[in-house]
C-alpha cells in the first residue's frame, strides 16, 4: 500500500472557515462572511483562554530585579504566570542559584504588615489589570545579591489577522476543534443555520474534550499526606 510519506498537512485561514462555513450547512459567498468569521475565531481564541491551561501557549519569561523596587510590569501578552522564581547568580554553572517563590492572593498580600521589608523575594501577587499584569514581589528586592525574576506564563494566542493564507497560533491537533467551535459559532449567527446549532455544540464540546485531554499535562503527581494536626 502506497502512502504520501509526507506530515505536512494544515490549514490556512481561508480554508478552516470555509470548513466551518461547509459543516454548518452555510456557503462562503462575500467579504463579510470572511470578516465575521475572522471576527469570530478571535473570540473563540479568547474563550479557549478562559476555559483552562492551554500548554502551547506556556513560555518563559525573565525579569531582571532592581534593588528596592518590588512592583514589575509584564507584557501585554502574558495572560497568567504559571510558576515563578528568584535565580541567584544567573548565568554560573557552580553557584546558580533558583528558589520558588509562592503566589499570594490579595488579601495576603494586602495582611503584610510592612511592604517594603527588603530581601531576598519569597512570595509575589498579581494584579490583572485591562491591558497587563503587575507583578508585586515581597520581601523587596535589597542590594545584597543579583536576583532575576524567572517564570513561566501563558501567552495570548496571537491574532487571525487579515490574510486567507495565515495560519491559526494553534497545534495541528487543535484545527478539528477550532473548525466545531467555529461551525458552531456561525451556526449561532446565521438563521439559515439556527438549527444545527445544539449538534455543532454538541460536537464541539467533544472535540475540545479530546484536545484539552490530548493537551494535558503527562508527568505524574504524587499526593503524600502528613503534617496535620488534630
């Protein structure tokens, strides 16, 4: 049996929508229905953001630390930080230093007694704001040693933007899903389509399902009880 040898397959932005546009029962005829598809896709995207850990999207990010000053403004991008921690002696193969350093909420935060206590950062808060997150790291940072913020993040998928021939910020195994939740979004929006609806969103549920799980962490956990008391 013959087969390609080839693993090149993908789908560019004018094709998925006009999968979607095919599955929900809908023909791509105008300029606008590219538009309002494209428009579409982009809060799809966001959606998948606030539905969970996406692990495509998790980068590092790094922070040099200025004595005294405890509040640091990340980029647009970052959406959330994951983990984080103080490196001492960044960059020395002997005495490279890293130390975890633990998330508070805002009211922990907000307990501290005095926040400009200055040493070696042990615990940081995050603030959301609109445009950016602040981070406020606690102790402040003193002059004793050179810290460096290191810290892992999950960053916005980027946008469709206008060419037909991008490609979506998303892993090939992801396009199925994409394609669902787009059919099922134009099913919403166009009344000759109404209809389909409950089943497009029935099937993109499961294709998130099967693409959230194929996505998922695989290291193993371990759970050791102890230390309380009764």
């Amino acid at each position: 049996m013959a087969t390609s040898g080839t693993y090149n397959f993908n789908l560019d932005l004018g094709d998925a929508i006009e999968e979607a546009f095919e599955r929900a029962g809908l023909e791509l005829r105008s300029g606008y229905d590219y538009r309002t598809a494209r428009r579409s896709i982009n809060l799809l995207m966001l959606e998948w953001q606030n539905r969970g850990l996406n692990l495509w999207t998790v980068q590092e990010g790094t922070q040099a630390l200025t004595s005294g000053d405890g509040t640091y403004t990340l980029d647009g991008n970052v959406l959330d930080i994951i983990e984080a921690f103080v490196r001492t002696n960044s960059g020395s193969t002997g005495s490279q230093f890293d130390q975890t350093l633990t998330r508070i909420s805002i009211s922990q935060y907000a307990h501290l007694s005095n926040k400009l206590t200055e040493g070696k950062p042990l615990q940081y808060f995050l603030e959301k704001d609109p445009d950016a997150i602040t981070v406020n790291l606690w102790p402040v940072p003193d002059s004793q040693e050179t810290y460096t913020l290191i810290y892992y993040f999950m960053q916005r998928v980027e946008d469709t933007g206008s060419p037909a021939s991008n490609n979506m910020d998303v892993p090939l195994r992801f396009l199925p899903c994409l394609i669902a939740g787009l059919a099922y979004q134009l099913s919403v929006k166009y009344v000759e389509a109404n209809q389909k609806a409950p089943l497009l969103k029935a099937e993109y549920e499961e294709q998130w399902n099967l693409a959230a799980d194929a996505d998922r962490e695989k290291a193993s956990l371990f759970v050791t009880p102890g230390g309380y008391r009764f």
